[in-house]
C-alpha cells in the first residue's frame, strides 16, 4: 500500500523537483536517502514505546514530513508537505484518524534540540501528554539524529549550534 503511494506519479514528481532544487546544496540534502534514514530510526524509536501501527506510520511520516519543499523551499514546508500528504493519502484509502495524526506530527516537526536532551528523551522511554505530541516529537528527533553530522563536509559552516549536531555514537546508541 504504502510503497503504492510512494510510486504515484505527484509523490514522484515533487522528489525529481526537489531533488532538482537542491543539485548544489552543500548543506544536508532533503531526497529519498534522507526519508529514509528518518524511516529507519522512527520505526526504531516508536516500536520502542509499542505505539500501534508503527512501522507504517513511521514510513509514511518520514517519506512526507519535508516533500513539501519542493513547492515551499524556504516558507512553511510542514504545511506544504501536510496539505499534500493530506490529499494523497486520502485517495489511497488511509483513514482520517490516521491522516490527522500524521498531519499534525509533520506540522510539529522542524525545530532541533539539543542532542543530550533527545538522547534522555529516547534513553528513559519518555512520551508526551498525547499519542500525537509523542509521534511529533519523535519525528522530530529523528529527523534531527539521522544526520551525519560528524561526516559531513559542510560541518564548520553549518548554522547548526555545536550541541545540536549529531556524533558518531548515536547509531550505536539507538540502533
Ligand atoms: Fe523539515
Ligand atoms: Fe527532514
């Protein structure tokens, strides 16, 4: 079902113009690998806390929470992003429930942390004061630990502070 969606020709379309908007971005990219390494540690960190459904809520999540740039780079992508999925998943049968749910955790997503403060999230099996609030902050961190800070080559100019950056335990530390 899920990988249906993602193979439909507007999901597609927007990862070629994003992919395209961002050729010469020298700060970490937003395409499919990212999604993916979202998917992977908020699949991890969600079945951790036995939520329901997810390995496919963190899929989907993770394979819309930034789309939306592709028509709103630099303006409000987690609106953009939710509107689309909002739509999309709605034709292919994904319940309201479940469409309000992951429409509000991509709204709540952007915002670091720092990284002590999402590992004693993550460590002591924390949760928010609702399911919805526990899925956004999961996004959130996952978005945030899933990239390779330690590696990257845009390191000293990032405008990332110095305790939001990720290091190179945090696999071992999560995975
Ligand atoms: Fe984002
Ligand atoms: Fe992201």
């Amino acid at each position: 079902m899920i990988d249906r969606i993602l193979s439909d020709e507007r999901y597609l379309e927007k990862i070629n113009r994003l992919n395209e908007i961002e050729k010469d971005r020298i700060y970490c990219k937003h395409d499919l690998d990212h999604f993916q390494e979202v998917y992977q540690m908020l699949s991890i960190l969600s079945s951790r806390r036995g939520l329901d459904d997810s390995k496919k809520l963190s899929k989907i999540m993770a394979y819309f929470h930034d789309i939306g740039r592709a028509d709103s780079y630099d303006g409000n992508h987690r609106k953009s992003s939710s509107d689309f999925a909002r739509i999309l998943l709605g034709e292919y049968g994904i319940s309201r429930e479940e469409i309000d749910l992951i429409c509000y955790a991509i709204n709540n997503h952007s915002g670091r942390i720092e990284v002590q403060d999402a590992y004693y999230y993550i460590d002591n099996n924390m949760v928010d004061d609702s399911l919805r609030d526990t899925w956004a902050k999961l996004l959130r961190i996952s978005d945030q630990l899933s990239r390779n800070c330690y590696i990257c080559k845009a390191n000293a100019i990032c405008k990332w502070l110095e305790g939001e950056k990720t290091n190179e335990n945090w696999k071992q530390r999560i995975c």
